[in-house]
C-alpha cells in the first residue's frame, strides 16, 4: 500500500541515522526532493552516516537514487542496513552510478607542446607545397599533350571561363578599384598639403596603382571570387564522383576540367589588372580634381612625368604568375574535397587564405626581383 515518504534523524557522537519510510517512488517526487532538501543541511556536518531502510514500503530508481546521493554527502561511505530482499540489487546498481572518476590530465610541458605545433605546421606546409608541384606538374604535362594535339584542347570551355573570371568581374573590379585609387588620392592629397607637395600625391597614385596596388588589389578580388567557385565546382564534382566518372571513360580530368580554368584566368587577370588600374587612377584623378582643386589636365600631365611604361609593364608581368598560383591552389583544394559538405565548406576556405597569401608573397618576391633589375 502507498504511503506518503517520511524520513526521520537520529544523531550521536558525530552519527546520524537516517530512518526513511513509507512509499520513495517517482509518484511523490515532489515530497521526496523536500525531504531531500531538508536532510542536505545536517548530512554535510557529520563524519558516519548510517541508512536503514527496514521501514520503506515501496523503492524505485528514483527513491534508491536520492538515497544514494543523501549517502554520499557524508565524508566516509555510507553504511545501508535492513535492505529488502527486493530492493538490494537496486540499491547496489544505484550505488556504481557515477563511480568513474575523470581521468586527470597530465600537465604537459608547454615547451614540447610548441615544438609539436611548429612541427606539425612545418609538415601541413611540406604537404600543401608537395601537393602544389604535384599539380604544377600534372598541368605541365597536360599542356605538353595540347601542344601535340591541338585539337583536344576545349576551346568552348575556355571561352565560357573567361567570360566567367573576366567579362562578368570587370564591373566589380572596376568599383573596387576606382574607390581604392580615390583613397590613396585623398589620404596623399591631405597629408602632402601640409608641406605643399600636393603635386606629389600624382606620383604616389601613379606608381603605387600601376606597381603594386593595381594587380595586388586585383588577385586578392579574383582569388575570393573566381578561385572560391573553382574550389567548390570541383570538390562537387568530387563528392558526386564526377571526376572519378571521367576517368573511367578515358577522359584526363586535368584537361576536361583544370586546364581550361587555369588558362581563363591567365588570360583574364593581366585585362582585369589594366582595367582596374585605369579605374583606380580615374579615381584618383577626381579625387585630386574635386578635393585637391588639381584640373584633369594638370593630373594627367604630371602622370606622364612620374609614370613610365616600365611601372606599368611591372604590374602586368606579375599578373600571369599570380593567376597560375591562384588557380593552382583553388583546383588542387578543390581535388582534396571530401565526402561531406563540411569538407567543401573548408577547403573552400583554405583555398581563398591560400590563394591570398600566396598572391602577397609572390608580390613581395617580384618587387625584390624588379628592384634588383633596376625595373
């Protein structure tokens, strides 16, 4: 018969004896978690804690459970008396839950934790440049192929590339480009003015779109935009098994699918490059108009001065190079996709911080190499 729970104390010498009683099930679980709350504050000022249960009527998992729990408030083990016959495998599943200690974790030395770090990143790095001249390679080979048959190369694909990379990104490419050089104008104008150099800020503009800025701001935008879509084009094709169906039928998936790519944005990047550079000095050049008061033929006039045609080939000879490095690295991330979409989602991403990075160290080599050229 179901009674209402009832616990009763009894202390001694730092003792206390629990005498529960009555129905400990989840039907008075709400009465239960009161005597439970009640009991907290005397179990946790005692050394022993005896439980007899010889007066509890009914005992579920949820009654064995509290029991168990007031037993562990005490500093030593709890003694459990007059078990039922019924109830004692309960109450000794009830006391091996939660036993599992955490393992301790072992304090490492932060030193060999460092090295370990640097000589797994050294490693990803071997990797990613192994993986690069391996692709680097595999195109070298592909485009020897097309040089003794012409006629495999697809020119069809080609074409829809560079409309894709280059006709379709010139109009962002052009905005881009046209606010970076209204910038650069503006900042110069402002601090040049202090030392009436104004005219100066026309050789800053100059020089800085056509050498550097031009083509850097360039890639950067090509890598994010076009190199993004080739990493995920081919890692979806990798996911479905496309590239793996080519194969079968005979077809090299470096000349159906990476070489045409490659060669768009080759040819791409060096149009992209002047037409982004003419934006930006448009824009410098209303910018030195409308902030610097510096008439349109003034501003051109002393860009001819400041501006030779070797500042303007030096951004363009870069251009091709860094589309074969941008294009390298979105294909060959693209190639590493795995079966899941949390896969192309970062190798996507390692594709464009790649790329990116890439682009600004072959920029930094370049500006050395010139520099020691005398260019």
């Amino acid at each position: 018969m179901s009674t209402s729970p009832l616990l009763n104390f009894r202390s001694s010498n730092g003792t206390l004896e629990l005498h529960p009683g009555g129905s400990w099930t989840a039907a008075y679980s709400g009465e239960l978690e009161r005597l439970f709350d009640a009991a907290r504050p005397r179990l946790g000022q005692v050394t022993k804690l005896t439980v007899d249960l010889a007066d509890v009527g009914e005992l579920d998992t949820l009654g064995a459970w509290l029991l168990e729990k007031m037993s562990r408030q005490a500093s030593q083990p709890a003694e459990v008396i007059d078990v039922s016959d019924r109830y004692a495998d309960l109450i000794a599943e009830v006391k091996q839950v939660n036993r599992l200690q955490q393992a301790v974790k072992k304090s490492e030395n932060p030193i060999l934790v460092r090295l370990d770090q640097i000589g797994r990143y050294a490693a990803g790095a071997a990797e990613d440049i192994l993986i690069f001249l391996q692709m680097l390679g595999a195109l070298g080979l592909a485009v020897f192929r097309i040089i003794r048959r012409p006629h495999l190369f697809r020119l069809t694909s080609l074409a829809y590339q560079i409309y894709r990379v280059g006709w379709q990104a010139i109009p962002i490419m052009a905005l881009i480009t046209f606010l970076i050089g209204a910038i650069i104008a503006q900042q110069g104008i402002f601090h040049f003015r202090k030392f009436g150099a104004d005219s100066y800020v026309v050789d800053l503009v100059g020089i800085l779109v056509l050498r550097e800025i031009g083509v850097l701001i360039v890639a950067i935008m090509v890598a994010g935009r076009s190199g993004s879509a080739y990493t995920a084009e081919l890692g979806s094709m990798k996911m479905r098994e496309e590239i793996d169906a080519l194969s079968t039928m005979g077809l090299d998936p470096i000349e159906v699918l990476i070489l045409p790519r490659i060669a768009a944005l080759i040819v791409a990047l060096p149009i992209l490059t002047f037409i982004g550079s003419m934006a930006a000095l448009y824009g410098g050049g209303l910018t030195a108009w409308f902030y610097g008061g510096m008439s349109p033929a003034i501003f051109i006039a002393r860009l001819h001065e400041a501006v030779s045609i070797t500042s303007f080939k030096v951004g363009i000879y870069k251009a091709p190079f860094m589309a074969l490095a941008i294009g390298i690295v979105a294909c060959s991330e693209g190639l590493r996709v795995k079966g899941s979409a949390e896969s192309l989602g970062r190798q996507t991403t390692t594709s464009v911080v790649k790329s990116i990075f890439l682009v600004i160290v072959l920029d930094g080599l370049f500006a050395v190499f010139f520099a020691s050229i005398g260019m």
